[in-house]
C-alpha cells in the first residue's frame, strides 16, 4: 500500500489524472508518524487513514507539512537518503497544494482532495 493524493471530486480527464505520490506505507508508518506525533502534527498523521483537503483547510495542512519537513531538515537520527527522500515528498506536495489552491490550476475552487 502507499500514500497518495487524488481529487474526489473530479469533474475532468485532467483531475482524474491527478495523483500524487507521498510515502510508502511503511516509510509513513516509520518516519511520518514519527515526525507527527513529536511535533503534534493532527492533520498530516490523518494522511494514515485519509484525509479530505480543500480550500478550508489547506492552509492548515501546508502549515503542518512545513513543521514537518523542518524537523526532518534537522533530524539526525535517520539516513539522509532517506530524510531526504522524504522531504522531496513533503516539498512536491506541499508545491501542488499551492498551485491547486492558490493559483487555481484547474480553474475552480472547489477541489477535493484526499491524502491517504
């Protein structure tokens, strides 16, 4: 299994097309939650069982994936490979919920989105 970001509420070819890759499972399980629960992450831990993003809350999620790339940008105790692995993840995501919902990129504002 792996973690992945999709539009719920497609309503083109496009967004349907739109998916986004963020952790394995295991590499989630491991590394992710870890990071969550240390720096009391509610949101970005939600991504485990799924989580519903749109304009309301997106903000706040970006906010969380910025605390948690920080800390893995300072966290020692894990292989840079995969630290950095991991931050790619976190800085991609973190890219396409901006273009998503600050710069409109599929022309609408009512995007769906679910991290799990």
């Amino acid at each position: 299994m792996s973690v992945a970001a999709y539009i719920v509420n497609a309503e083109s070819k496009e967004e349907e097309a739109m998916y986004i890759p963020v952790s394995s499972e295991s590499v989630f399980d491991s590394y992710w939650l870890s990071g969550c629960q240390k720096n009391d992450l509610s949101l970005v831990s939600e991504f485990a069982y799924g989580l519903e993003i749109d304009k309301n809350n997106y903000s706040a999620v970006l906010d969380e994936l910025r605390l948690l790339k920080s800390w893995f940008e300072k966290k020692e105790t894990f292989s840079q490979n995969q630290s950095l692995e991991i931050i790619q993840r976190i800085s991609y995501l973190s890219d396409e919920l901006k273009e998503i919902y600050n710069q409109d990129k599929f022309g609408r504002d009512s995007i769906v989105l679910c991290v799990g």
